[in-house]
C-alpha cells in the first residue's frame, strides 16, 4: 500500500510477527521427520540391489607349520556332511586354499547343521592336525556368508599347551566381545542416568543402524564405508526423533517412570515388526567390508581382522566419551544432570537440552555398534533383541547411569560369557550373564561403581 506525498511514494512495510513457540515446535518436529522420510524412500525405491551370495561356500587354507614360513600343502581332501550323508568335498590346490560350494540356496542352510571332515590319510607323511578335534569340525549356519575354516599341520600339541591355547583364545574373544557390548551399553547407561528410563528399546536403536547400513548398500549401490557412516549419523537423528516426538512429551505430562518402562517395551515390539517387513527374517551380511575374513594366526590363537578392528574403533570411541564427559561443558552439565536434575535446571542448565544431547549420542553409539555386530556375525531383524540381555547385564553389573561402571561391566560379561564356552555347550553360553544378572540384584544392586541411594 503506498500513500501519495509531494514526494515518491512511501511503501509501509509490516513489522515481522514474532514466532510462536508452538509454531517452532512444531516446526522442529517436522524436521525431525525429514530422516525418517528418506528412509521410507531408501525402502521403497526401486533401484537394483546387491546381487546375493549364489552359494554357501566352505573356505580355508591348509599350511604346514614346521617350516619358516608355513609352506601351503595341496592335495588334502575334505568333505561335508549334512545328518551323516555326504554333501559336497573338495581338494586343497597348490596355495593350499580349498573352497567347497554347498548345494542349495543360501536362505534354505540357514539354520542346517553341517559336519567338515579332512581326511588325515592325504596329510604329507609324518604330520598330523596340530587340534584333533578338527578333524571332524561341525558348526550351524547361520548367515549366508562363507565358511571360513582353519587348520594347523604339525606336530601335535601336548594337552597343556592345549588348555593355554583354549584358555588364551576365549580371553581374547571375551575383551572383544566386552568391547561390542560397552559401545552398544553406553547409550542405555546415558540415558538412564540423566532421565532414570529403563529403555527396553535400546536393543532396537542397535538394530536400527545395521538395518540402515544395509538398505543403503541393497538399495542405493552404496559403498560399505559411506553406509556405515550414514547408518551412524541416521542412527543418531532416530535418538533425536524418539526424545522430541515420545519421550519428552511423556516427562512433561508427569508420566512415570514404570508407565515410561512400559511403553518401551511396546516400542521395541512395534520396531521390530517394522523391521521384520523392512528387511525380512533372514540373516544378513554387508558387503565390500574392506577387511578379510581369514584370521590371523598369531601363536597359537586366532584373531579376525574385522573383529580386532571393530574392537580399536570401539575402544577409541569409549575414550573419547569418558574424556567428553570428563572435560568438555556439555560432559560437566550431563553429570550434573544426572546427578539432580532439579538443582541442575536451578543452577542456569537446560536440562531438556542436555536430555536431548544424549539421546542422540546414545543413538548414534547403538547405531555404530550395531554396524560393527553385523560386520563380525550378521545381523537380523532381532538381534538387538537377542543381544539386550548382556547389554543390560553389563551396565547392571557396572551400575546403572555410571559411564565408566557400564564399560567395566560390559568387559567383565563379554569374558565371562566366552570363558564359559570352556565349561557349557556354545549354546549355553549367554546363560552365564542372565546369571550375573540375578547375583548382582541380589548381592550388589548398585553394581561395582554405582552408589546405594535410599528411595522415598
């Protein structure tokens, strides 16, 4: 509108309207949806996928381990039997390598229960299988990926040196597995300590960043590394998106903790159903892991590549949270937050802030170990599931809402889990930190680190 003077025409402008805060509100959670929403995309898009695996291979290298170095040794047969019938069978060639395909689709092994048999008539002479136990190895399958297997030609080993071996080798796989677990904890113990919610979602926020890593490679064509880097960052905004569109509704409206207890338990039912119609009940594998699957043989203990990688990457990343905590501002305010919340708000600090900070850490730690479990084992639409147990065992052993407690805990259930292994069938193992889970509520219930507090 302009008004006519003796001069040029004047033009009002309108003063900006304030924003409301339930506009802005809104607004943040509108853009908290955007992720989600491409995720959606990522789903249904109709770009090619990954060309599955065809076969179920059996795969290994024979070396004979009394020359400097180890000289490859061909010629050895070795065969597969299904339930006592034999299935398939193959030589080692002049490397040593042998790679015997197994008949069937992958999806249809899964689960099956094979025997590797290595026929020690067409061992060089004088030699024998260094762990006898090999000589009829069996193992269930559980992803479609190969079968790696490795043999020692030698002398044969005295029973004491034997034990060291065993003894050595779960120590090893228990601090790595300790690692996996304190990384996938982490979030779980964050979260409790500054809100007091019990999250039995957590296992779900694992889930999640493996899924996504996933349909980025199945779907889009992605690289491996570029996946699991955008499976980490989405992981987090999924943190972000359960606080602002759940969790901080539920604390401003006064909900209880029990009520808040309750409804994670109906998210993770909800999110695993989505998952199962995402990706299906199969197991899956990333593909083009620059890492290799045959393990180092260092002694007389093996070591994965992609497991001892895994476990710097996790310990690096608990270093670097326990040193946040520690110095940075935002560490200080969350202990203060956790500490007392009501004194912290007193005292200037923005607990929902701060609140929403760890969830999305907590959710990009969950995504990142989710990704790493299903760089060493597979993964399924419920393996987080599977594996909430030992997490919840290591932050309860540690002490709930204690960062470094839940890290010390997670070692301590990752080996005692492996170091079981000795003593119960593989299949029992994960019974060892149920266990632990019962004797420290009923002996220490505030775990090693945490501090006996009186409530009411």
């Amino acid at each position: 509108m302009t008004q006519r003077c003796g001069y040029a025409p004047v033009r009002r402008t309108r003063r900006p309207r304030a924003l409301d805060p339930q506009e802005n509100c809104v607004r943040l959670r509108l853009a908290a949806l955007l992720p989600l929403l491409f995720l959606l995309t990522v789903v249904g898009t109709t770009a090619p996928a990954h060309a599955a695996n065809d076969t179920i291979d059996v795969v290994g290298t024979l070396l004979d381990n009394r020359d400097t170095p180890p000289k490859p040794v061909p010629g050895v047969k070795i065969s597969v039997e299904e339930s006592g019938a034999q299935i398939a069978e193959g030589v080692s060639d002049a490397e040593g390598k042998f790679s015997i395909a197994l008949p069937g689709a992958p999806i249809d092994l899964l689960g099956k229960k094979i025997t590797v048999k290595i026929d020690t008539d067409t061992l060089p002479e004088g030699t024998s299988l260094t762990d006898e136990k090999k000589t009829e190895y069996s193992v269930t399958i559980r992803t479609d990926g190969d079968i790696p297997i490795g043999y020692r030609i030698g002398p044969k080993a005295d029973d004491s040196d034997e034990l060291v071996r065993k003894v050595s080798q779960s120590a090893i796989n228990g601090v790595f597995l300790g690692l996996l677990l304190a990384l996938g904890a982490l979030g779980l113990s964050l979260v409790f300590g500054t809100t007091g919610l019990t999250n039995f979602a957590h296992g779900e926020l694992i889930t999640f960043g493996a899924i996504v890593g996933f349909l980025l490679q199945d779907k889009l064509d992605s690289p491996f590394l570029l996946a699991a880097l955008a499976g980490v960052v989405l992981s987090g905004v999924f943190g972000y998106a359960n606080d602002v569109f759940l969790w901080k509704p539920l604390r401003r409206r006064g909900t209880g903790l029990l009520a808040m207890m309750i409804v994670s338990i109906g998210l993770a039912i909800f999110l695993r159903n989505v998952y199962q119609y995402i990706v299906g009940a199969d197991s899956h594998q990333f593909t083009g892991v620059p890492l290799r699957r045959e393990p180092w043989e260092i002694g007389s203990i093996d070591i994965s590549p992609r497991t001892f990688w895994s476990a710097v990457i996790c310990a690096i990343i608990l270093v670097i949270i326990s040193i946040a905590v520690q110095r940075t501002r935002l560490g200080k305010a969350t202990r203060a937050v956790s500490d007392n919340p009501a004194l912290a708000a007193s005292s200037g600090i923005d607990v929902d802030r701060v609140i929403l900070t760890v969830w999305i850490v907590g959710g990009a730690l969950a995504g990142t170990s989710g990704i790493l479990w299903g760089i060493n084992y597979g993964f399924d639409y419920q393996f987080g599931f599977k594996i909430l147990l030992l997490v919840f065992a290591g932050v309860t052993l540690g002490g709930l809402g204690t960062i470094w407690g839940t890290m010390a805990g997670s070692l301590i259930v990752g080996l005692m889990v492996e170091m079981s292994s000795l003593i119960l069938p593989p299949e029992l193992k994960y019974v060892t930190a149920l266990v632990v889970l019962i004797l420290v509520l009923l002996i220490r219930p505030q775990g090693i680190l945490g501090r006996a507090q009186r409530i009411g």
